[in-house]
C-alpha cells in the first residue's frame, strides 16, 4: 500500500509540474527531484530513479488518459491538451484512503499550539473526506464548500518558504495593481500570509530599506541565492499584524473606531468579530482599536446600510465618499 499511495502522489506532482506555466518543459530529471523533494525532503536519487518517473508517465497515459508528450526541441514533457490536469478525475479509493490516513494523523495534533491555527482548515478536509463517495453518489449533491478561485503564485510558496528557513535573498519581477508594470525587485523574505485565498510575502526590501508585502500572484521569476543574508532587524508577526485587518500595514497609530450596527448586523458582527480588540460598547455599538487601511474599510463597506461610523471623523468621511461613488456610478452608469 505504501508503493501504491506514493506513485498517486507522484502523478500529481508531476502533473503540477507539467502544468507550470513559469517553468515549462521540465525534463525527467526535474521530474525526479521535484517527487523526492516533496516525498522525501531530497534531491539526490537516493529513493526515487529516472525508471521510477517512466513509470509513472507511462501509467498516467495508460490510467488517467493524461495527454503527456515529449519535445524534443526543449528537451521536456508537456500537454497536448493543455487544458488537461489530472485534479479533474476523482480521485480513486486508494487516494482517499492516503488523505484519510493523513487527515486522522494530523488531527490528533490539532490542539497542539503549533497547529492549533489550522484547526478548522483541518476539520474541512476530515469533513470533506468523511463524505466522500458516500452511497456511491457525489458529495457535492449534499454539501457545499467555499471554493478558492485565486491560485495564481502557489507554486512559489515551497520556495519562498525554504529562502525563509535558509535566509536567503531573492529576487523576482513584480507588477503593482497600479502601474501593472513589473519592476525587479531584490528582497529578504521573512514571513508567508495567506488573506482571503491570496498568498502575500512580507519581506525586507533592500532598494526601499522597509519591510515590503508582495503579492504571490503577481511575482515572476522568483529565484534565490546561493548565499545567507542575517538582517540585523528580526521580524515579529504578531507585533507586525497586531493593529491590522487583512494584509496591509502602515507605519502610522491605530486608531479608535466606533460604529453602530442595526439589529441584524450587530449580530453578525458579534458573532464574527471584526478584530481581536472589538469590544461592544453599547446595545449595537461596537468599538476597536486598529490602523485604518484598505481591508478595513472594504469590510465596512460590506455592511453598507446597515451600520453607521460614529468616529473618527476622517473615517467617516472617507464612508460618505465612497457612497457617494457608488451612488453616482448607478446614477450615471460610469465607474471610470
């Protein structure tokens, strides 16, 4: 069973790899080093071998009608369809006998402080595994889950984070939402955060001398050095992220903000705190205590109507603006 659930998991490593579309053509040997890494933690072929790899190209022909070609001319594999992947085709009793194994023993590790964090993605995979293939129908007629349609950049995570460990400098173009031109940058990255289905790097900037966040998905040719880089500030998440909604902070002092929700919002919002400092401070009144940026007001702005900005005044101002927007935007149908 071992041979077995490792060869499933090598067809989706090399089906991930294949898919690439930063790093196209890989050849076998990238292939080998990219299922021994992920298995084993190396890259020497002292567990899996190039006839390994055959293989398994061969059996995902054969089994999965995976439409793998060779080039010659790039001396890689690659789709022909290359719409194909293999996450498409369910996946096969075995596999979810591997993803129930692994999801019994990553859950007697959920209270551990470590993990604690993950807990609920946890509960959702034993969730979503419990219920797979029940009465031979699928799940889905039964049960719905929230969908992450942003994965652009993912592939950079496994080497971000190693950079992280290693402390190591890297390097990557990047484009801005605002300029959408991609510029190089050169950074040491410290910490990965993941803000509503995005991945962000936090990193030390060397050309702006600050700690800069990075979006996953807009970084290109990201590449690390050989050599380490020990930054003489240390970098503290917690204190970093502690005034903040969402992933954008400001060098500048949280701020009080008290506002008042009807009935039914300030449910939700009590429900589902707003920041780990939102305190009620009356019947639908609520206040917290944290820097006023982007992420914050989009998240008011989700209760439009339905609450009121008692204070600050700038905020209040700010709320009143972009209802004005929206009201012009139906008004005179033109959002530019």
């Amino acid at each position: 069973m071992p041979h077995i659930k490792n060869a499933l998991i090598r067809y989706r490593i090399i089906d991930r790899m294949i898919r690439n579309p930063y790093k196209t053509y890989p050849s076998k040997s990238d292939l080998r080093e990219a299922c021994e890494e992920s298995l084993f933690g190396s890259t020497y072929g002292e567990h899996i071998c190039d006839s390994t790899i055959e293989k398994d190209l061969f059996a995902m022909r054969m089994e999965h009608d995976a439409p793998i070609k060779y080039s010659r001319k790039h001396e890689g594999y690659f789709y022909e369809d290359p719409e194909y992947t293999i996450n498409d085709i369910p996946l096969s009793e075995d596999e979810l006998e591997s993803i129930r194994f692994a999801v019994q023993t990553l859950q007697q590790f959920q209270e551990v402080p470590y993990f604690k964090e993950f807990g609920s993605a946890i509960d959702k995979i034993a969730t979503r595994v419990a219920v797979a293939g029940a009465d031979g129908q699928q799940p889905n007629a039964f049960i719905g889950f929230e969908t992450a349609y942003a994965s652009a950049g993912n592939q950079w995570l496994p080497l971000l984070l190693t950079a992280i460990q290693e402390k190591k400098i890297c390097t990557f173009s990047y484009a801005s939402f605002k300029s959408g031109i991609a510029k190089p940058r050169k950074v040491v990255p410290v910490y990965l955060k993941e803000y509503r289905n995005r991945w962000y790097l936090i990193s030390f900037d060397f050309e702006k001398s600050d700690w800069i966040t990075y979006a996953l998905e807009r970084m290109e040719g990201v590449e690390v050095s050989v050599s380490q880089h020990v930054l003489k500030e240390s970098f503290n998440p917690s204190t970093f992220f502690a005034e903040t909604i969402g992933i954008t902070t400001e060098k500048k002092a949280a701020e009080r903000i008290e506002l008042e929700a009807n009935e039914i919002a300030a449910k939700y919002i009590e429900s589902q705190p707003l920041h780990f400092s939102q305190e009620k401070i009356g019947s639908n009144r609520f206040a917290l205590t944290v820097q006023i940026n982007e992420e914050l007001i989009r998240t008011l702005l989700g209760f439009m109507g339905e609450i009121r900005i008692i204070s600050p005044t700038h905020l209040c101002h700010t709320w009143t603006e972009r209802i004005k927007k929206q009201v012009a935007i139906e008004t005179h149908g033109n959002i530019f």
